[in-house]
C-alpha cells in the first residue's frame, strides 16, 4: 500500500463500522489499517481503504460538512476498537466504473482512540500513563556500568504521593527509568465507564502534566494510557495532540528541594477547582510555546489576563485593581497600563518595536501570570523564579540593553 506511512506490517488490520449519530453507514465492512505509537515522539493514525464508489461519495459528503460525530467501531480478534470524533483529512480513488473504485482515506486525527481487550483479570484500581521526560517526576536512582560493561540501576527509588481521598485517589507512583516513564494512579474506587474515566479520572492526569509543562517550560504529557474500566483491559490514545520531546529549560521555576511540597499543594485542589485551572494553564502553555514570536506572546498573555479577570468576575478594563485586589506583587514589574499600550500597537501594527523592548515586554508579562498562577496552585510565588530577587538578577545580567527604547506614543497608548 504506497499510501501508508509506515511499513504495511507495521499496522493492524482492522474490519469494521462506521457511525453518525451511531447509525451505521458503510454497506459492509470497511478495512482500515492502524498504527499505534511505540513512543511519545510519533503519533496514531489510521487509514480508510475505500473500495466502495458509494462510500467514498458519502464520506466526501460529510468531510464537506466537517462533521464531528462520525464514529469507526472495529471487531478485532481479541480486542474491540472504538475510535470518536474522526476527522477526514486526505481523500483519494480511482473510478475504474460505477461500482468498481479503489482508494483510501486518510484520517487527520480523531479525539479518542479506545482499545478494548477480552481476557480475564485480576480486579486493580490503578491507571498507568506513559509519558514523556520531566525534569521533576522522575524516580531516584543510579546507572552504572557492571564488570560486563552492561549498564545497570542501582538503589532505585518511585517517587509517590499519597492522602489525596478528596481525589478519590489512594496514591501516586511516579515509576522511570532510562526505558519508561510511567505515572500510577491508584483510585479508591474503581472506574465503571468511559465517560467516568474522561470526567473524573482523565482532568486530574491532564491537569498535572499542564503544570509540569507550565514549571519546566517544556512540553510533558502522556500518549498512552491502560487499566482498568469495568473490570475489563483496555489502552486510551488521545489521537488530536502531537508529541514532541524537548530539551530541558534553562531554568527551573520550583526549586527541587521544593517539589515534593508544591505538589502536594497543587493537588490538594478539588476537581472542579482542577477543571477551572487547566483552562488557564493550558492556554499559558499554548501561547508561551517556545516557538510563538515575542509579539504573538505579549498580545496572547494580555489577552489571558483580560480572560482570568472576566471569569473571576471582574472588569477586564481595570486590570490594576484586579492585580490589587488578588494581592498579586507587580510593583518590581512594568506597568500594566504600558504592556496593555505595547500590546495595542503590535496589534494595530503601529510602531516596529527594537527586540530588546519586546523581550523586556514580554519577560514582565510573562512573569505577571505566572504569579498569578502560583496562587491559584496555592503556592508562594517569592519560592519560585518569579520571585523579585531572581528578576533582579535577570535585569543585572541584561543590564542597559534591557532599556525601554519604544517611541512615546507606544507607552502612552497613542
């Protein structure tokens, strides 16, 4: 199959369904071909092979429509397959006649990606994520090399959290090592359906990896996952994220001999306090990606502050009286009132801003909500890089060139 990605043998052949609204639409079984990742750095895919003229005009009809809802449920030997929310990328056939095309379809990505298995288990509480690096969550141990030259680990140590029943959680094991990187939870009460597991179970698992990502300044997240749900195996992909490992950042904002504590505070929020936070951490992450210009940051995090005021309640206009009111320090920063002016002229496109302005725009923004995010993980900010002492070493080491050189009409808002 020249369409395929990867080597033919490398997928798994599928016969199955495909559903809108849950009404099946293809005439007879479609073959699909399915590739599951081995590692965080690639992704899930599938693709359709059409061999039905009439299936193939149906589905271009839906891609056009850019519906949401279309479902793929396969029969496998021993496991089911339920994929949702499918999106149709790439689409191609050949019409040999009316009836007779071939093809296939290319999947862009789909939400979900569900893998039932069929055989009997012990009863077990516990969901395993695999991960990528963290700088943090890491077990503690040694390597080194025996009398054969093979490498070996030695006093190896899980990291593990534990009293978090308001969680519904018993304990969390942080279990790496230079081959895996597995994050254990260990509920209280085990998980009887999907959509238990996607309310209440897979928030809190997204929750951490946002703030591991928003303290160490580097995508962390987790591809796979498997356990338990109703008793039954099953392995989750979540097929619309892209992972791709970075290099560590050059600082760290929580001091190691800190972390243990700090998360504890992070978690001792409730769910729906974890459900709210994600959506702000989660949109910092996005628009403080290493690879988003100065100006897309600084437009984007004013934006994120004007965001937070309006669902605490506040006026968006009034950003220092909010600051004031959550009793966020921001003295040792830029006014608010000149970053919001900064952000108007990049986005009228007024003044071309030296890079030096926009650096120093940018790093006094930045650091503004990330305090502000400090405290609503319940963390003293002055404990972190965000503290006024390691922004004072920031402007020493930048020295003059760190100087406000825009033109007045950018400070003043005109």
């Amino acid at each position: 199959m020249n369409f395929l990605k990867k080597d033919e043998s490398e997928y798994t052949t599928l016969l199955g369904n495909l559903l809108v609204n849950k009404k099946v639409i293809n005439r007879k079984p479609l073959k699909t071909y399915l590739w599951l990742p081995k590692g965080e750095s690639e992704k899930a895919h599938m693709y359709f092979y059409l061999d039905d003229y009439y299936l193939y005009e149906g589905l271009t009809h839906l891609n056009k429509q850019n519906i949401n809802n279309l479902c793929f449920k396969a029969q496998g030997v021993k496991e089911n397959f339920l994929m949702t929310n499918i999106y149709l990328g790439k689409m191609n056939i050949s019409t040999k006649a009316k009836d007779w095309a071939m093809g296939y379809a290319e999947i862009t990505y789909f939400k979900h990606l569900i893998i039932i298995n069929e055989f009997p288990v012990e009863p077990n509480n516990e969901l395993t994520f695999n991960f990528s690096k963290s700088t943090y969550l890491h077990s503690f141990y040694m390597e080194f090399n025996d009398y054969n030259g093979e490498k070996r680990l030695d006093g190896k140590e899980d990291l593990v959290f534990e009293n978090l029943n308001h969680l519904n959680i018993n304990k969390i094991t942080v279990d790496t090592s230079p081959s895996q990187n597995l994050l254990k939870i260990d509920f209280l009460i085990p998980c009887k359906h999907f959509l238990e597991f996607y309310k209440s179970r897979l928030p809190i698992v997204n929750y951490i990896f946002s703030v591991m990502t928003f303290i160490e300044h580097r995508k962390v997240d987790f591809f796979k996952t498997y356990g338990l749900i109703n008793n039954t195996p099953i392995e989750y992909y979540i097929g619309n994220r892209k992972y791709k490992e970075e290099e560590p950042s050059a600082y760290e904002m929580i001091d190691f001999r800190e972390f243990d504590d700090f998360f504890k505070a992070v978690l001792s929020k409730n769910l729906d306090e974890i459900k709210f936070l994600n959506k702000i951490i989660v949109r910092f992450n996005v628009i403080n990606n290493r690879t988003n210009t100065l100006e897309n940051k600084i437009t984007g995090l004013v934006y994120l502050l004007e965001r937070i005021i309006r669902m605490k309640g506040g006026n968006p206009d009034r950003k220092q009286e909010f600051l004031r009111e959550e009793k966020i320090l921001c003295i040792d920063l830029m006014e608010i009132k000149t970053i919001k002016n900064v952000r108007n002229c990049i986005s009228h496109g007024h003044d071309e801003l030296p890079s030096s302005d926009l650096l120093l725009v940018y790093r006094n923004i930045e650091i503004l909500m990330q305090r502000i995010i400090l405290k609503e993980l319940n963390w003293n900010f002055q404990k972190s890089t965000t503290s006024p002492y390691h922004l004072k070493q920031y402007h020493t080491f930048y020295g003059k060139k760190m100087m406000f050189k825009g033109r007045r009409k950018c400070l003043e808002g005109k």
